[in-house]
C-alpha cells in the first residue's frame, strides 16, 4: 500500500526517507531515521511500526543493514505481510518483501539507498524512482528524495491513488527536514513539494539559522516578525 525511498548522503552525512500512500496518514507509521544511525522504511499489507525504534536501535549498536533486516523480520511471525528497507550509516542497505503483500511490489538495494513498494500499479514505479533519485546525483538529498516521490507518483503509484506522503532528513549541521501530507484527495507529492518550498521561504530559512543542530546544540538566532507566505 506504499511505495518509498530511503538514502544517505556521504558527502554530507544527511540520511532520509521520503515515501507515499494510498491511505492516511503514512508519515506516522513508515519512515525513521536518525543522524548516525540510519533510515528505515517499514510498511506492507499490515505495517510493523515497531520495526522503526527496534532497528534504528540495532543500527545504533553498529550493526549492519542486513543484520538489522535479518533480526527484525526473524523476530517477526507476520514477516510474510511487511516490506522492510534499511539503510545503515555506511550506505549498506537491505530489504525484505513477504510473500503476502499484493501485487505489485518489488524493492531494490543500492549503495546509499533503496527503494520499494507494494500494491503498485506496475514494478516500473520502483525502477522509475531508482532513475529519477540516481539523475540528480549532485543536488541535495531532500531535493533528490522529493524528485524520486515526483517520479514515483507520475509513473502510477499506489494503485488506490496517493492520498498522503512524508519527507524526513536528518542533517549533522542543519535542523532537519520533517513535512507531512495526511490527506490528500489529489496531486498529494505536489502539496508535500509546496510545504518543502515554504521552509526555503526567507523568514523560515532566518528562523533555521538560529536553531540548534547536532553539530552546534547550543546555538540561537535574531527574532523577528516576518510571516511566512
């Protein structure tokens, strides 16, 4: 019921997810990532939420993508209905489709990221999205996720239509990015895409300069009294 994007960046140390939905609200359930650690998609026929703090836990203690997969879904008696993808610190990343998620689905795991989906209108979703995030190499990861979700959308997405999205990235030296659509009866990447315009708007991005980041937690800013529009 999801298709979704997970990546780190190793020139910046960004990492995010970025997925859609033909249902409700799918920023509450499917991506979690931490700077550090790593990103994780959890989703499927019926998704296991707890997939996210568990394997952002595991990916903490220094494992590895495929041994975060193995021990979440070995764990796991409903496997057969979760599609999982995982993306560790280093790039490595894994994933995990049961057999009982309809059709179509399909994952794909390349260094830094991957990318996967489930009741899709065809698997060239997933491929497209591969395409589209691999053709903007140079720009910055949330620009490449947001591209990605474009692509992935255009091509067909769920089969049910996309009625809600999200967009997380971690950054080392920037607040992170963190936008969701709940609920969309249309064109629901296109209004995730304006929120992410609105963050670069000049009185937010003066409000950004002044909050605290990971690399600078003490940090503060000016105040002031400009709108965002």
């Amino acid at each position: 019921m999801t298709y979704s994007i997970i990546a780190t960046d190793p020139a910046s140390g960004a990492v995010g997810v970025a997925t859609a939905t033909g249902s409700v609200a799918v920023g509450g359930f499917v991506p979690h990532v931490r700077c550090g650690q790593g990103a994780i998609a959890t989703q499927g026929a019926f998704t296991n939420w707890l997939y996210g703090d568990q394997g952002l836990a595991l990916l903490k203690e220094g494992l590895k993508a495929d041994q975060v997969r193995d021990q979440l879904i070995e764990a796991d008696e409903g496997q057969a209905q979760r599609q999982l993808i995982v993306c560790d610190r280093w790039g490595n990343t894994a994933g995990h489709t049961g057999s009982n998620n309809l059709d179509a689905k399909l994952h794909l795991c390349e260094p830094n990221f991957a990318v996967a989906g489930n009741m899709l209108n065809s698997t060239d979703i997933v491929l497209a999205m591969k395409r589209a995030f691999q053709q903007l190499s140079a720009a910055p990861l949330h620009d490449r996720l947001l591209a990605a979700m474009m692509e992935g959308e255009r091509i067909g997405g769920d089969f049910r239509g996309t009625h809600s999205a999200a967009l997380k990235v971690h950054y080392p030296d920037k607040p992170p990015v963190d936008l969701r659509v709940d609920w969309a009866e249309r064109d629901c990447i296109e209004q995730l895409k304006v929120l992410y315009h609105k963050t670069q708007s000049e009185p937010f991005q003066e409000f950004l300069a002044g909050v605290p980041t990971l690399a600078h937690p003490t940090k503060t800013g000016h105040v002031n009294r400009k709108e965002v529009r």
